[in-house]
C-alpha cells in the first residue's frame, strides 16, 4: 500500500507498524493482523456531515446514503460523502492537510448530482469511492432508483472538483439473488493493471441481508463479478454480525488482502470487523471481532461504525470511520490502532499486560474477555459480583507470553454488574460487564 494514494495504489511498497499496548512499543514490519486494538480520537467526530439548516446535506437520513470513503491526493485528504436535503442528493467534498483537524467543507458542494430525468440515477446518488491514478481521479458511486441503490455508475476528474460521468452509466449492476433488492458501497483499489472492487449487496428477500461481492475490471468500466459471490457473508444467528456485513474498505498489501467491514445483528448497532484474504475472494473473519465497536449510550457514534479509510501515517495506523447515534447524527471519527498481533511477528506478544473490555457489553448470552501477558506465567482470571463475592473461574493455571481470551456465560447469573479480575506476574487489572436479560 501506498500512503500518497491512500490505500488505492499497492505497488512496490514495504509497510512499517508501531504497536502500542497500552505502555511500551514494539515495531514490526508486517500489516496488522487478528486481535487489532483501535483507540478513538478524543475529538471526535473530526467531521460533522450534517450541515446547517437549509445546505445541500442538512437532512438526517439512513447511514448507507452517506457512505463515503477518505483518500489522500499526494498534497491533502479529501473526504467524498453523500448528503441530502429533503429532495435532492448529492456528493460533497471535504479537505484537510491531516486527518485529525483542519478538515474545511468545499464552498461549491455538492461537487456531483443526481441525475437528469429517467436517467438511471435520476433518484439520488451516494456511496462514493475514490482513487488516484496518475493524474487522474476515478471515482465509483451507486444510483438511487426508487429508494433501491439499483447500479453503480463511473466518473473521472482531474482536479477533484469538476467531475465527467461516463456516457454508458452504469458499470456495474445487480446480477443475481443474492444482490437482487441493490448494490451499493462499492470500494476500489488498483492492483497492477487490475482494478478490483468489493460492494454491498442486498437480497430482495431480506432487505436487511447485507452481504459483500467482489468484482474485477481491466479498465474500471467493464467489470466481471466473481463466480463466487456473496464473498463474505453474515456470521450465524445472533453474532455479532449475524444480520449483515457491508461496507468494505481494502488494502492489499505483501501479497495479501486485508478488510474491514461492517456488522451488526438485530439487538446491537454497527460495529468494525476484520477479514484476510490471499486473493480477495476467500476470506477469514477475525475470531475476536469486532475490532472497533460502536460508542456507549448518548455518544456520537452510539449505534453505528462503518470503516471509510485506512492509512498507515508514518509509523502509525489510522482508521477514518462514519458514526451515527440514535437521531441518525453522522461525522467522520478516527481511531488509531494500538495493539494487535501482526502476521510476520514471531513472537505474537504485547508488551504490556492489558485486560481489554469485553464484547459485547452488555451482554445477553456470552461475552468475550480478551488479555495480554507480555512474559508467560501463572494466571487467575476471576468474575465477581458487586458485594465481592468471587461467581466463577474463567482460567487458574500457566499461560504462555501472548494474547488469549475467555468467555463468560449468562448461564445462572442474574442480571446485574459484574467484575472480572486478571491477576498475573504480580499485577491485577479489573474489568466492569453488564448482564442485561
């Protein structure tokens, strides 16, 4: 991956990680791996995509409208975002010099429009994606039919701003069941001369089955969706991500694919998993998914995180994502990864001891208690009530230096506050989860 094109351009470059846990470094020269640790920005949101009364994008509206993805152009970021005003859609633009401040709103959006009279996106566009070739700017969007994302439609520019559409719109349209209700979030990188695009796609059977696809192009016109589509699917019954997954952001770099998507179930809002792949078709899940969930109640992104970018900055990696409370509330946020194993490290180790928060939290059936030994020994990990009284055992024993994890049941407990307790190599670290039944 390339840092001056944003995740886009994968040619030719070696990556370089600083893991941080919480205390101490560790450098790696490796892509982040499973059990990713991302820490939100204390300032966000960095943008705020609803604007004022009476602009372009001051009408709060559902979260895959607004979807747009975050590059850098070689000099600035720019930010490409849907946004609506009751009656008319568009794509507005947003540039800053770096991704946590600085981010001014163009005084001309939107910089594209929905389309003219029974053209095919005559009812909204949005769900924009962009890239840096050469001196060109390629950008991907879905049309609107109907309230339906029905087709994805093409268009070039060469400074950002003023934007060609393609004669023949659109590029890509829906092309079996499991995408028959529309398409939308595509995502495009630049492989060689090989364009490659990951979408969301959604079933007319089950409107809220959102499933990824892939598809690939010579020239960012003329696609071949894959044979094996849906590429990634939702989880089973009430995981995490058991009602959808969508919205992929992708990069490819050291011969493999990583993605971060979006998930959720019925009972909880959107959250950020992560996937790998060795071809971009096949795909393993993160086991300790989601790496980045969505904010505690009242907060800005309280009920939904959908990934819009990742760049390695300098030595750190930094994700852009889209939040959204219960008001439908949306901004751009950004978070920075801060722990993770990393695929060519040996040694699989943090460098300090950490218990994570739990996940879920609350929680109705089981959740999720992930830990870290920098040096291996004996360790209790215990769960207590609020009076002190010690409920269960997670593990008693010896455990290697490296990342583990426990799951604690709702099976006998009672609805209430719980602690649990991680002790080892003389140090004790506490953890607060609520059962909710």
């Amino acid at each position: 991956m390339n840092t001056r094109y944003n995740i886009l351009t994968t040619t030719g470059m070696c990556l370089y990680i600083l893991l941080f846990f919480l205390v101490g470094t560790q450098t790696s020269q490796a892509q982040p791996g499973f059990g990713q640790v991302w820490e939100k920005h204390e300032q966000n949101p960095v943008i705020d995509l609803i604007g004022d009364a009476d602009t372009w994008n001051d009408d709060h509206i559902a979260y895959f409208y607004l979807l747009g993805h975050v590059i850098f152009d070689g000099d600035v970021y720019r930010y490409y975002g849907g946004g609506f005003d009751g009656s008319s859609w568009g794509i507005g633009l947003w540039t800053s010099s770096n991704l946590a401040t600085g981010w001014s709103e163009y005084e001309d959006n939107p910089v594209m429009t929905e389309g003219a009279d029974n053209s095919w996106n005559v009812d909204g566009i949005g769900c924009s994606a962009v890239i840096v070739d050469g001196d060109t700017l390629r950008m991907w969007y879905a049309g609107l039919d109907q309230h339906n994302f029905d087709a994805i439609g093409y268009a070039t520019s060469t400074d950002g701003v003023n934007w060609t559409e393609y004669e023949d719109n659109p590029v890509l349209e829906r092309s079996g069941e499991w995408d028959s209700w529309g398409i939308y979030a595509p995502y495009v990188i630049k492989n060689g001369d090989t364009f490659e695009m990951w979408y969301s796609g959604v079933t007319i059977n089950s409107p809220w089955a959102h499933q990824i696809g892939y598809a690939s192009s010579e020239d960012g016109i003329n696609w071949t969706v894959s044979e094996e589509n849906p590429i990634l699917e939702p989880g089973p019954g009430y995981s995490w991500d058991g009602a959808r997954v969508g919205s992929p952001v992708v990069l490819h770099t050291n011969d493999q694919y990583l993605m971060w998507f979006t998930g959720s179930n019925p009972n909880l809002g959107l959250h950020i998993g992560f996937a790998n792949s060795d071809d971009g078709i096949s795909w393993q899940k993160d086991p300790d998914n989601p790496i980045l969930a969505n904010g505690e109640y009242n907060q800005w992104d309280s009920r939904k995180a959908v990934p819009s970018a990742v760049f390695q900055d300098d030595t750190t990696w930094q994700m852009c994502y889209i939040g959204g409370n219960l008001s439908d509330i949306h901004g751009l946020g950004l978070a920075t990864l801060r722990g993770c194993p990393v695929e060519d490290d040996v040694s699989h180790s943090p460098t300090a001891f950490v218990l994570y928060q739990s996940y879920p939290n609350p929680f109705n059936a089981t959740t999720t208690i992930r830990y870290g030994l920098p040096y291996p020994g004996n360790v209790s990990l215990q769960v207590y009530n609020t009076l002190g009284q010690q409920i269960t055992t997670l593990f008693q024993g010896y455990r290697q230096a490296g990342f583990h994890s426990a799951t604690l049941s709702a099976d006998d407990l009672a609805s209430g506050l719980y602690f649990v307790r991680l002790e080892a190599s003389g140090k004790v670290a506490t953890q607060k989860v609520m059962l909710i039944r």
